[in-house]
C-alpha cells in the first residue's frame, strides 16, 4: 500500500506538471488582476472585521476563521520541517513564492465561490462543485470534484492531522495514541453534530489564539537568536537559486518541495477555501475574495515563516533530499523531518518547553484543521445530495471522519502523509483548471469592485450589470438591505 500511494503521489498527483500549473496559475492572475495582493491589503485587512452572521450566513471574519482552520495545521509545522528536510532552507522561499502568487488564486476561488453560491436548507453552500457546474455548465466535472472532496477531506486529509496530534502527544506527554484518539473523537463530535454556526463560534475564538500564541513564541525565539538571523535570511535565498555550496545541487527539489508544501500548508488554489468564503453575509463577492485572499498571508507568511526561521536559526535540523544515501546537513543526528525540528528549536532557546509547547501546538492546528474538513466534505456532499433527500449519508460522513480520526491517530505517519498528499494534489488538479477556465467571471467582479470603489461607493454586486449568469443567488435572492450597518460602512 505504501509503495503504491507513493508512487501515485510523485509520478502522477505530485509529477513537476501540477507544480508548474500552480505557479504559472499564481502567476497568470497576479498579472491579470494587477497585483491585487498588493493593492489591495489594506481592504483585506478593514474587510475581515465588517459584516455580521445572518440566518443563512456566518460573518466575514468567521468565514476566514474557518478558512484558516482548514489552512492552519499539520502543514505550519511538520510540512515546513519536510520542506526543508527535502529540499533545503532554499525551500522555504518557494514556500513564499507560492504564498504571494497564491493569495491572487485564493482570491479568484474565494469570489468564484461567492458568486456562484446557493442557499440550501436556509444555509448558504459553495465551493468549486458549485461554480464548475454554474460557470462552466460542467456538471460530469462538478459531481467528480465533489466526489474527490469528500473523499479528500472526509477520509485522507484527518488521518494525517489526527497522526501528528498523536505522535506529539505522545512525546510530550506519554498519552497512548488510543486515548489521544477517543479524546479526539468527543470533542469533535460535540462539535461538527452542531453544524456549521457552532463550527465558526469555535474557529472565530480558537484560531486567533493559536496563531498570535505561536507567533509570540517564535519571536521571542529569534530575538534570542537575533545575531543570526542575516546570515540565515542569505542562507534562503542563495539556497533557492543554487548559489550556496552546499546546496547548489539539489535546486530542484527546493522548488518543488516548497511550492509542494506551500501549496498542502496556505491551499491556495486547492479549492478547500471557496467553501468557506461562501458561507459569507456579504453585499459583493470581491470583499470576501480579498478577505480570503489575506488568509494566505496569514498561513505562509506568518506561521510558515515563524516556524521557518525558528527551526533555521537554532540549526535545528538536518537535510537529507530523495535519492541521497547521506544528508548534506546532520545537526540532529538519525532524525527525520516531522515536528522534533520544531521542539527542538524551542527547547533550545525555552528549556523543557519544546515538546509541551509544540504538542499543545499541534493539537489547536490540527484539530482546527479537521473541523474545517468536516464542514468541506459536508458541503460537497450537501451538492451531491442537494435534489434527493439522503440524511444517512449525512451521518455515514459524521461517524466516519471521526473513526478515520481515530484510524490516524494509531496508523503509520508516513503512510498518512502520502495519502494526505493524494487528497491535496487530486484537489488541486481539478480546481486550478477550473479556475483558469472561469478567470473571466473572476476579473469581471474584480473589476466592477474597482470601479464601485473609486465612484466611492460601499460596492454591491449586481450580476446582470456585469454579464455574469447563473449566479442565481444574487439575482433572486440578494437583497442589499439585508446587509448590517456595518458592512455598509465604507471601506475606504
């Protein structure tokens, strides 16, 4: 099984081919939407805090919160320690690269999703399902994402976020696997059978805390280890162009691991996010676009980078690239990547506090990252049942993330990690070429967004005025004065 999934993983999910399409998709809308993910920050940062939850809707910033759950995870951690186990300290500048050319991506399927939202059972749902088959009349390609989706994130994805809560539990604290496991399952189940509000009323509180939390501990990190850190920034960057001896043969494998684990830790382009931004009250989709947008900052920028620099600057770490017998780095003698790098980092500088505080870590950013797969598989299987009444699936998929959470807990790490992969790439296939293919709706809202503002209006989408079809919830249903005074206010 392990051989299996591997190979599928390099040679066909993971070939050079889905690494290329990121970048060049990343690339292709930096330029088609005018660098929007610099001119536009200071909207991404005033848009998460307007707008309020509805009937059918969660607020702006509780739609980002649970972005962020699905974002903020596993990948922060032990994907970072991978990148740079594989593919050098060269690899954690790809992993910037794709952050900056992927918040234009996330931008694109976050406004996709809104635009071509619906409203079922008095919720609102979206997501790629929902704008391959309203954008592209695709509904063949529209059931297979869905179908991919729920698959990905309902049954490959948890396990390897349950695995890494467990294996540091167990280091830090000697908890059995088992045990961390059924923990686990309680409190999700508590959690997901409480449906979407109760799934943002948790992220809203608990993603805040993890990041700023984890954020302090890696400054007070570097800041201990200040005189090192020019010498490890040059180290980045001549590592991601192969100019630094040591690492100038293996440039390959920098790029392709940090844009591979960029793309597993931020998700820009995956088609995770537009789940989320759908679920929205907003009065134009590029508002939570741009919100959505910022949460890549937030993921790779942020909370990458802080784990990053924290793992580099305590030479916490060793680097051993595919098909080498030896590493070219060993400073932490017979050690893999995986979240030791991390823990190591923080005890060098905070001792006894490494394993507790990465475990303690893990545990919000992983569990967080579970929740919101819940809610993704939930809402692909919400469009796959939306015209039949099948409320057994709906409960097969409850029970059956939280025995898959179990099964990850107990389960072999590296064999969680590929089928993880499987899940991510698979995603990602399907919806950067939906994206590229539905670009033209995308730059229409974006650029009718641009001309509400510079007229100084508070921008509200009207589809027609624009020539976008089938947006069927904003003809029929939207009505501006449903939005709160707040958002109503201007942004500018």
């Amino acid at each position: 099984m392990q051989e299996f999934a591997t190979w599928l993983s390099d040679n066909i999910i993971w070939s050079n081919a889905l690494v290329y399409l990121c970048l060049g998709a990343g690339l292709f809308f930096t330029i088609a939407t005018r660098f929007l993910q610099v001119r536009y920050i200071k909207d991404m940062i005033v848009l998460m805090f307007q707008g309020k939850s509805s009937t059918a809707g969660v607020s702006s910033f509780q739609a980002l919160s649970i972005a962020l759950s699905g974002r903020v995870g596993t990948g922060n951690i032990a994907g970072v320690a991978t990148a740079i186990f594989s593919g050098g300290p060269g690899a954690v500048f790809w992993m910037w690269v794709i952050a900056f050319l992927g918040a234009s991506s996330g931008f694109v399927e976050a406004t996709l999703g809104q635009v071509y939202k619906t409203k079922l059972n008095d919720q609102y749902r979206g997501g790629p399902a929902y704008y391959i088959e309203k954008g592209l009349n695709l509904k063949w390609y529209a059931i297979l994402f869905a179908v991919v989706t729920v698959i990905a994130t309902g049954l490959l994805l948890p396990g390897v976020q349950a695995n890494s809560i467990a294996s540091s539990m167990e280091n830090a604290f000697g908890l059995s696997p088992l045990i961390t496991g059924i923990a686990l399952i309680l409190i999700l189940g508590a959690i997901i059978f409480g449906g979407i509000k109760r799934i943002a009323s948790v992220a809203q509180v608990v993603v805040p805390f993890m990041a700023v939390g984890y954020i302090l501990i890696a400054i007070f990190i570097i800041v201990m280890n200040i005189s090192e850190l020019p010498q490890i920034i040059t180290l980045i960057f001549k590592s991601a162009f192969g100019i630094d001896a040591a690492f100038g043969g293996i440039l390959g494998a920098a790029i392709a691991w940090g844009v591979k684990r960029g793309i597993y830790s931020n998700e820009a382009g995956q088609g995770t996010a537009p789940h989320a931004a759908a679920a929205a009250e907003v009065s134009h989709p590029a508002k939570q676009g741009l919100v959505q947008s910022f949460s890549v900052y937030i993921d790779t920028l942020f909370i990458c980078t802080a784990t990053a620099f924290m793992i580099l600057i305590t030479g916490s770490y060793n680097v051993q690239p595919d098909g080498f017998d030896q590493p070219i780095v060993n400073n932490l003698g017979d050690v893999g990547a995986g979240p030791i790098f991390t823990q190591t980092a923080v005890e060098s500088s905070l001792t006894g506090f490494g394993a507790p505080f990465v475990a303690v870590a893990l545990l919000f950013f992983a569990f967080t990252t579970i929740m919101a797969y819940y809610y993704m598989a939930e809402t692909n299987l919400a469009y796959i049942n939306r015209k039949t009444k099948r409320v057994w699936t709906e409960y097969l998929l409850k029970f059956g993330i939280l025995g898959i959470v179990v099964f990850g807990c107990v389960r072999d790490a590296e064999l969680a990690w590929t089928l993880g992969d499987i899940g991510v790439g698979s995603m990602a296939w399907l919806n950067v070429i939906a994206i590229l293919l539905l670009a033209k709706p995308a730059l229409k809202v974006l650029k009718d967004y641009d001309r509400q503002k510079k007229e100084g209006k508070d921008p509200v989408f009207n589809p027609t005025e624009v020539g976008i079809a089938n947006a069927d919830f904003w003809e029929k249903e939207y009505q501006p004065d449903q939005t709160t005074q707040t958002e109503q206010s201007k942004t500018s």
